[in-house]
C-alpha cells in the first residue's frame, strides 16, 4: 500500500498533509526518514512514525458519521438516500455498514466498519451497550415518566423493555434516554406508551463514545485510536 494512502487511512492526515509532513523528514519507515510518499510499503510488516508518533496498524477502518435527516442506515438502495453514500470513494471501497440502525428522520452518532465481529458483537442483546439520545416531544412528559422508564415500560406489542434512563429537561418536552438494547423505533414506541409523539431525535453516545459535535450533519472523520479502544473493548 502506498504510504500517504496508509496514513490518510489511519484518519492522521491528508495525502497532501503527508507529502508536506513527508517534505519536513516527518514521516520515518522503519526509523528512516521517507520523502517519497508514492513509495509501497507493508503495514503488517514495516514500523511507520509519523510527525513523533508510531503508526498503529489496523486491519480494519472505524469511522463516525454524524447522520442527517432523510438518510436510511443502509449501504444501498434503489430509491432513497443511503448513509454510506456520506462516504467519500476511497472509504466506500472498503465496504462499510453502519452497527446498528437509525431510523430515516433520525439524526446524530452513527459508527461504520468492516468489522462484521466486533459490530456483531456490540449489537448483541447480551452486551448492554448503551445509546444515548436526545430527544423533543409535543407533549410535557408526565413527573413520574423517570420511575416508569427505570422500572421497564411495556410496549404497545407486550415488549417489556429494560430498565432505561431518562433525564427531562425542566418544561418536560424533551431530554436524554439512555437505552441497553435497540428494539425498532425503541424511543419513539417508549415515549408513545406515554400517549405522546418524538418530534426530534438524534443519538449523542453509543457505547461511551460521544459524538464529536465539530461534525456538521452529514460530516465523517475516522475514529480515534482512543475510541477504537472503547468500541473494541466492549466487545471482548
Ligand atoms: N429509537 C427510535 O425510535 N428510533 C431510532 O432511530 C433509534 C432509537
């Protein structure tokens, strides 16, 4: 692989930012300085330093979207707009999906890779990995809504939910929910059992890791390695 396309994968920098970290002897292969930024290497094989920092290797790519409205969680579809479309051509080359639904009208955090275990895993009911979402609704919550959420609310179908989080804000219209499980339109059916209606949502966790709020809507940026540890210690 080439280097400057092994750097911008690792989401460290452009290929333009590599080929002037490149100019200034930055970038180290194998502790040698490397000018040429066309030059193949093997990532499995070789050490790469770039500006100070040993390049960690990663078998596959984590990235995070910040979703817009009107897209599905798919990575096709004949007729609507879909969330892999976000994603430039050299990253929709390594066959993305997203872990975990949205649905079409809802916004915020959404994490896509080609790793078909860890997202198996992460979505595994037995996990608990907890989501975060912000959510508006057209009518005030009622006071007790925090004790019915925590004690389980019962859907319209009969599905008991798991015990769940909720944080009003001070007018009741609106706040956080924090769920361990993903049922279809989970928040939506919640808050309906209330006999009221979501009139905004967007997710802002999932599984610890926020969304970073310097995307626009519809923006991606590739994981930290940070992140990639949370994410991938979850799913041990
Ligand atoms: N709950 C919903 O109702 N919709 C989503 O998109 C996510 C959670």
């Amino acid at each position: 692989m080439r280097i400057d396309k092994f750097i911008s994968e690792c989401g460290l920098a452009s290929r333009k930012e590599t080929a002037l970290a490149a100019k200034r002897g930055l970038l180290l292969v194998d502790g040698v300085a490397e000018r040429d930024v066309s030059r193949h290497i093997d990532p499995e094989l070789q050490r790469v330093t770039f500006m100070g920092r040993e390049v960690l290797y990663r078998k596959y790519t984590y990235v995070m979207l910040n979703k817009p409205e009107g897209y599905v969680s798919a990575t096709d579809d004949k007729k609507l707009p879909y969330v892999t479309e976000l994603l430039p051509p050299e990253l929709r080359k390594m066959e993305l999906f997203p872990v975990g639904r949205l649905d079409r009208d809802t916004v915020g955090l959404m994490i896509l890779t080609n790793d078909g275990v860890t997202a198996h895993t992460l979505l595994s009911p037995k996990r608990h990995v907890s989501k975060t979402y912000k959510f508006e609704c057209v009518e005030p919550l009622p006071q007790n809504a925090e004790d019915t959420f925590s004690a389980g609310i019962t859907l319209a179908d009969g599905y008991e939910c798991k015990s769940a989080v909720l944080v009003c804000n001070p007018d009741r219209l609106g706040g956080y929910i924090t769920l361990t499980e993903g049922k279809y339109h989970q928040i939506k059916r919640m808050v309906a059992s209330f006999h009221n209606r979501v009139s905004y949502l967007e997710r802002v966790t999932f599984a610890d890791i926020p969304l970073d709020t310097s995307l626009a809507r519809g923006e991606w940026r590739y994981l930290t390695d940070v992140e990639i540890g949370i994410l991938l210690s979850k799913a041990k």
